[in-house]
C-alpha cells in the first residue's frame, strides 16, 4: 500500500531563514507525490506534485520539492521563509484509483 | 484552481438530526472526493465518485452517504447526526489530467460540522 511520513510535528524557523518540511514516501511503482497546505479554518491549497522528469519541482509561492529516489523522500523547501507561510502541511501519495494518501500533516511555525 | 463550493461552511446540530452537506464544482471534474478531517490532524478518505451513478466508500468508514446524480454536484447525507460525527468535512475534485503531468486533485474550503 502507498504511504507517507512526516517525521516532524512542527517546524520552526526565523523569518528569513530557508525552511525544509520532511516528508519520506513508500509505493510500489512510481510515486506520485503532493504537498498541500492549509491555514487555519480552510480547506488545502495545492502547492505542486512530481510526476516524473527533474527531480527539483517548482511550486506555489516560492515553495519547491526536492524527489530523492535513493532515499524516497520528498522534501519541501522553501530559500527564505515569511511569517505568513505559517500553517499545516502535508505530503500526499497517489493511491489506487488515483485516491491521495496523506501524511499526518507537519505545522510550520515562522517566528518574526 | 478548481472552483470547488461547499455549504454550510459551519453547522451546529442536535443529536439526531438529519443533515446535508452541499459540494459542487464548476470544473467538470469526472472524479470527486470527500475527506474528513478532525483539527489539525491527517484526512482520511470517506467516500468518492468517478462520475455519474459511480459512488464508492473510501479509506475510512463513515455512516454517511453520498450520491452523484449530476457530474458537479455531490452531497454528503448524515441521515441520523451524533457526536462522533463532529469534524471538518472537504470535498475535492480531480481533473483528468495526462500521462505525463498526472491529475491534482483540488479541495473545497470544508464544512465544519459540531453535532451537540
């Protein structure tokens, strides 16, 4: 069965800084892989999704991926971080009849 | 983006009570979802649809009940409301998408529902 895990419950960060939200994925086959966020009271927004090619995906408000096979992780990173990218992210894998399966979510936490 | 519209954004309900929450979607998008997800936690799949007359029961089960009657349009029915059943409820849909860039699947704002 497809699976994800993020290791970390919350993330913190200074404004500025470069962020990573760890995400590591287990499939059989391909992995098609997502990060959403969602902030307080809201639904999730998509951010991106690797489906093949380069291994650096480019995202939503400066946000991109890194897809590492070797080590099947899927990490999301950011160069400098703002107070308002603080929410709920989560890693997500592609299922069965394309059904997502999601990780237990990570918050992000960036201190001003 | 999706345009992805749930009603009622927020409910509170007495035990027992029969409840309806509206999705629908102006896409065209074939395959649609519902997750619940309690505060901050992870979301689980409950029912989904790849299309019209296609219903199926997801991940994690759920005494509701939904149904696909017209390809934008899928309500999710709580014939007999309890406590438990208290959660963010989110509807998605999903383009096709292709072989090479895949489908995404977009997610409505949720309805947060408090049965009391």
């Amino acid at each position: 069965a497809q699976s994800v895990a993020q290791p970390e419950d919350q993330v913190n960060v200074a404004e500025g800084n470069p962020l990573t939200v760890k995400c590591t994925y287990s499939v059989s086959g391909n992995p098609y892989l997502f990060w959403y966020v969602q902030y307080p009271n809201r639904g999730l927004q998509f951010l991106l999704k690797y489906i093949t090619g380069d291994n650096l995906v480019k995202g939503s408000y400066g946000f991109e991926a890194e897809f590492n096979k070797s080590q099947t992780s899927f990490h999301l990173k950011k160069p400098s971080a703002l107070v308002s990218d603080s929410a709920l992210y989560f890693c997500a894998v592609r299922g069965g009849f394309q059904k997502l399966v999601f990780g237990t979510g990570t918050r992000l936490l960036v201190s001003p | 983006e999706a345009d992805i519209y749930q009603t009622p954004r927020y409910l509170v309900i007495g035990t027992g009570k029969k409840i309806t929450l509206e999705c629908s979607q102006t896409m065209g998008h074939d395959k649609m979802y519902w997750y619940q997800q309690d505060p901050g936690m992870e979301l689980h799949l409950i029912h989904y649809s790849y299309g019209v007359n296609s219903t199926e029961k997801g991940d994690l089960s759920s005494e509701s009940t939904v149904s696909r009657i017209r390809t934008e349009h899928f309500p999710l029915t709580l014939e007999s409301a309890r406590p438990s059943h208290t959660s963010q409820y989110l509807c998605a849909s999903s383009d096709a998408g292709t072989v090479v860039s895949g489908n995404t699947i977009y997610f409505g704002e949720g309805s947060w529902l408090t049965v009391v």
